[in-house]
C-alpha cells in the first residue's frame, strides 16, 4: 500500500512539473504541435497557423521596441528572463536578430514590452475566435458542428485563463502589461487572419476541415435551381 501511495505522489509531482513547464513554453509548445501535425496530417491550414506563429516571433521585437519607448514598462525587477521568454531552453529568435547590423535589425534584438508570451496569447485567441465567424454558415449548418465550436471557445478561454494567471503569479507580467500584450496580439492576429481568409477563399484557414458552403457557381449563377411547377408538361 505505501508503494502505491509513493508511486502515486511521484505521478503527480512529474505532471504537476511537466504542466508548469509546459506553460512556460506555451508559445514553443504550440508552434511545434502545429508545424509537426501539419506534416503528418498533410494540412496547409496548420501550417500556415505555424509559420504565422513564427512569423511573429520576427514581429515582435519590432512592435516591443516601439511600445517600450512610448511606454516606460519592462519585466518585473526579479523576472528570470530566460523563464520568462516563453520559448524552450536555448531558443532564441531574437538572437538571430542580434546578428545582424546593430544598425539594422540588431537593434531589435533588446528585450521589450509587451511580453512575446502575452502577445502570442492574444494572436492565438483572435485567431481562433475568428472561425466562428468566418465559418459561420459551415457551423450553423450542423448543430454538432455549433456545439463543438462552442466548447472549443470555451476550452480556449479556460487556456488562456489559466496561462496569464501563471504569468502574473510567476512576476513574468503584470495585469496591465497582460491585457495590453494580449490587445497588440490580438490585432495581429485578426489583421492576419482575415487576411489569409480573404487571400485564400478560406481554405489557408480552415482549420477544422470543414466542406466550404458556397452560394453561387463560378459564373454566377445559383448552384441549386427548384424546378419550375408545369416545368416538362
């Protein structure tokens, strides 16, 4: 009996650490799952998700440099840089920055606010958000599909919940610096979205796989006609 109970506390203690680990890398986290099930599910809307995750991680060195001169806010004093990037252990994109001119995009390179982490958190929630929108008539079409929607809603704002709790509780970000990090990603995330919608006819983002509703053919008539009553007589 008290091996089981040993073994059970060792259980917990593992996935009580592997869960704060993996909130701490969140964002790497995400962009690895993406990029590796958009390989083996063959799926362009998972990796244009990917390397739009990516394409962030260059943008915001960018955006912080510029909210950091306009807005004198940086990390907590006592923040561990390194715990707070958001990325895994020795990954660093601004390092690749940092090789360039330090007249050019050298400059970048230097820590900023707000955080990445809070910024991919809000280019994330805009990014799925925005599907029920964008597939609404694929989603009202099935009332599994509405559920589904809908319960995936709520497990992202319980994710995101849950992840800027632990960001403020580990000294990493503020609530102010949060919200505001979250409101830049956001944007991003909405602009980059509609776009690629846009661009590609919904299929770039289409994450779910869902069958495209269309109502009308390429020449611009109706796809369905009723038949005409006395029609054939």
């Amino acid at each position: 009996m008290a091996t089981v109970v040993l073994s059970a506390k060792s259980l917990a203690g593992f996935i009580n650490t592997a869960f704060k680990y993996n909130l701490q890398v969140f964002p790497d986290t995400i962009t690895a799952g993406a990029l590796l099930f958009s390989m083996l599910f063959q799926s362009p809307p998972l990796a244009t998700l990917g390397a739009s995750f990516i394409l962030l991680n260059f943008l915001h060195p960018s955006i912080a440099a510029l909210t950091t001169r306009a807005i004198s806010a940086t990390l907590g004093a006592d923040a561990d840089p390194g715990m707070c990037s958001g990325h895994f252990p020795g990954v660093s994109y601004e390092d690749l920055l940092s090789l360039s001119s330090e007249r050019t995009m050298g400059a970048l390179s230097r820590p900023g606010w707000p955080s990445f982490y809070t910024v991919f958190m809000g280019y994330l929630a805009a990014w799925v958000g925005a599907l029920p929108a964008l597939y609404n008539r694929e989603i009202t079409a099935s009332p599994r599909r509405m559920a589904a929607a809908t319960f995936g809603m709520v497990v992202l704002g319980l994710v995101l919940l849950i992840a800027l709790v632990y960001r403020v509780g580990s000294g990493c970000d503020t609530v102010f610096g949060s919200l505001i990090g979250m409101a830049v990603g956001a944007v991003l995330g909405g602009l980059v979205v509609f776009g690629l919608a846009w661009v590609s006819d919904r299929r770039l983002t289409n994450l779910l796989n869902f069958p495209l509703i269309r109502g009308k053919a390429v020449d611009g008539k109706p796809i369905y006609v009723c038949k005409k009553e006395g029609a054939g007589k």
